[in-house]
C-alpha cells in the first residue's frame, strides 16, 4: 500500500479518525488542518500498520506519529510498562518529542518518560520506575540503563525510529539494532527519515513488515517560501560579511551553520564581541547549556544560534527569517536540510550561503541536486578575490542594502596553516 500519491488534505482533524480528547488538544495548539504528512500518515497508523515515511523537517512529522500513537495506548490502557519506544538520535529532538507528547496528551491520562545522555542519570531512573506508558529515547543512555535493569522492553507495542538517517550517520546503527533485539517479535514499527540511503533501506527490510510508504517533500526539492542566495567570499573575509549581512534589521531570528564546532564557538564569540547576541550549539556544550542556548533563541532573547548540523537536527522553530550557511555543506541533503529552518508554517524566509574558493563544487552538487541556480549576490563589500560567479551562475543578483554596514577593524584573518 502506497499513499504517497494521495494528496487529498482532510477538512480538519476529526475526519482523520482521532478521538475528542486528542482534537481538544490539537484545537488549543492552533492547528486547523493536517498537513500532508499527517494526513497520510494518522489513519494506517491508526489502523496497526507499519509505516515508512520520508518528510523533510518543518512538514508535521511528530504529530504524524504522535497522535495516532496517543490515541492507540489511550483506547487500550491496563497494562503497565513501556508500551511505545521513540528512538531518536540528538538530545534536542528528544526534548522537542517528549514535549510534544505532552503537549497533544494534555487530555489524556498517559505518562511519559524522557532519557538522554550527558545529564545525570538518577531523575530518569526516578522517572522509570513509575513505569510510563511512553518512553523517548537517545540509544546510549537507552541502553546504559537497560543493562542497569532500569528498563524493560518486553511490553513495547509501537517502535518508532526517527531520524533513522541521521542516526546512522552518528554511528548509531548498531545501537539501534541492539535495542531492536530487545523488543517483542509482535509489534507495529514506524520509521521515519529525510533521506533513504542504501543503509536505511536495509534497516527497513529487516524490521518493517508490508509498510505503508509515505511521502512527503523529497529531500532534493527546497521549498518556494525560500529566497535562496549565494555569496563569494574569501575565507578570511566570511566573519565580516557575516555582520555586513546582520546589519539588515529584516535578520531577526537566524540560524548559522557551520561546518565543525570549533568554528560556531569562535564566530558566536565574534559575534557578540561586535554587539551581536549569538550563542553557539554542538555536541561538546553540555546538555543543560544546549537546552538554554534553545530557550533563549526560542524567546527571542538571542538573535544568532549558531550550529552544527547535528546539534541542530530537529529544532522546530516556525519564525526564523534566515538562515545563513556560514560553510557550505558537502552533501546537497544537508542543504536542503539547513535551509528547511526558514520558512516554516506558511511564512517566507531566506536562506543565504557564503562559498569560498574550496566550496565551489559543492555548490554544483547542490544546484544539480535542487534542479535549480542559485542566484549571486555580487554587490557586497567582500567580494572573493577571484570570483567565479559567471562561471557557476548566470543570474546575479544586487545585495540588499543594510541599515548599517559593520566592519571592525579589529577582526584579524587567521593564517592559513
């Protein structure tokens, strides 16, 4: 059974199946109509059957699993134990999912427990001796507290795997298939990725039985909400054009990617040393610092995050206005990715790359991945010395003129070693 090809979107919630208790709660969060991926989605689920879904992020996903999920443990409550497993692989997508759960299970009498690494473990080993019916998890601390005898699996109705793509390129595979083997032979699994590589499909065929396939977005296509831009710029010159770019007062909620930690660390620093709130987040800040930097951005008390893509994997933030790809990453989905951030629920964003000498084939694959150019801004104050932009893209385009251009004399380009 296929429903990727069925694109009819429901009146609302109701006609999808779910019950009061879970409309209620919809209905308070402001949600009106099912977004594809929901409407899909809810109704195999709904009725036990496997699921493998691929959906960019910002198209609803977690509900997609979430409500119909709530509402199978909630028409057969009894048992007691861990009767749904949410495997997930960053922190910060767990928080977000268990938040979730709360969120949609407000009307329910249902309980949750969240586990993750890097924090202390005894509030979590509190919390699973209540024996929650719904358990999300990072497949370390998983597993620590299963060998403990903190956890048991044997009564686990629903296995959802999210982010299975991104799981394995953290090298959780073999994490995963370890919880996997714990579980009952007898159960219904949901699986979803944004992208299916050679080694999700195997995992596919090993634990999904006759999935329903949806899908919603591929990973090749970006969205039309989003104004994409390219910038040349030498290295050295990306940190200065970095504050020619936030000197537009349009850039009010933005998301920098970088490439490793050691540089989102030093240019929040430069940021906020040029009076430019910006925190940095990256698998080294410890848990309780991750989740702050979130809080902040999420508030609207810091302008900048700066990230890398795994610590940045799942933020679900509807307002931010751009997104900018301070290195540009090597592989096409991790661009399409990033620049998902921005417009979000209905509102237009732009996403913006700076592309040094070094970067240029990565912009090809990006563009013969997205089947479309890239349009160069080529009227900017740090133009790159060498600038390949007729060579690469045909249709440049002027740079919007901020209210103020910052350039401080006393940024100094590091040597090349």
């Amino acid at each position: 059974m296929n429903q990727a090809d069925h694109q009819a979107t429901p009146l609302n919630f109701a006609s999808l199946g779910l019950i009061e208790p879970i409309l209620k709660a919809v209905k308070q969060m402001g949600y009106e109509r099912p977004t594809p991926i929901q409407n899909q989605a809810i109704p195999p689920i709904l009725h036990g059957r496997d699921i493998l879904g691929c959906a960019q992020t910002g198209t609803g996903k977690t509900a997609a699993f979430a409500l119909p999920l709530l509402q199978k443990l909630a028409l057969s409550q009894g048992r007691r134990g861990v009767r749904a497993l949410v495997l997930t692989p960053t922190r910060e997508l767990a928080a977000q999912i268990d938040e979730s759960f709360r969120d949609y299970g407000t009307n329910l009498s249902l309980s949750r427990a969240l586990i993750f690494g890097g924090v202390g473990a005894e509030a979590q080993k509190r919390a699973l001796e209540r024996r929650p019916d719904i358990l999300v998890a990072t497949p370390g601390r998983l597993l620590d507290l299963m060998a403990q005898g903190f956890i048991s699996l044997a009564q686990v109705e629903v296995f959802v795997l999210d982010e299975a793509d991104r799981m394995l390129d953290m090298g959780f595979i073999h994490d995963v298939k370890r919880v996997i083997a714990k579980l009952p032979a007898v159960r219904q699994n949901l699986l979803f990725s944004a992208t299916m590589p050679p080694e999700v499909q195997s995992l596919v065929a090993s634990i999904l039985k006759n999935p329903v396939h949806v899908s919603v977005a591929p990973t090749s296509s970006t969205s039309e909400l989003i104004d994409q831009s390219l910038y040349f710029v030498d290295r050295p010159n990306k940190r200065r054009l970095l504050l020619h770019v936030l000197a537009n007062p349009k850039t009010a909620r933005v998301i920098v990617f970088t490439r490793t930690k050691a540089v989102a660390n030093r240019v929040s620093t430069y940021l906020n040393e040029n009076g430019i709130g910006a925190e940095a987040i990256h698998g080294n800040k410890s848990q309780n610092a991750r989740l702050r930097a979130l809080g902040n951005f999420r508030s609207g008390v810091t302008r900048v995050l700066v990230a890398s893509d795994l610590a940045a994997r799942g933020i679900d933030i509807d307002e931010i206005t751009h997104v900018i790809n301070y290195d540009v990453p090597n592989v096409p989905e991790t661009y399409v990715h990033r620049i998902g951030r921005t417009g979000r629920a209905a509102n237009v964003g732009e996403a913006l790359s700076f592309c040094d000498a070094e970067e240029r084939s990565y912009v090809i694959n990006i563009e013969r991945v997205i089947k479309k150019k890239i349009p160069v801004v080529s009227d900017h104050p740090f133009p790159m010395s060498d600038n390949p932009a007729p060579a690469l893209n045909q249709t440049p385009r002027p740079a919007s003129r901020p209210a103020q251009q910052q350039s401080r004399s006393k940024f100094k380009p590091r040597r090349r070693r």
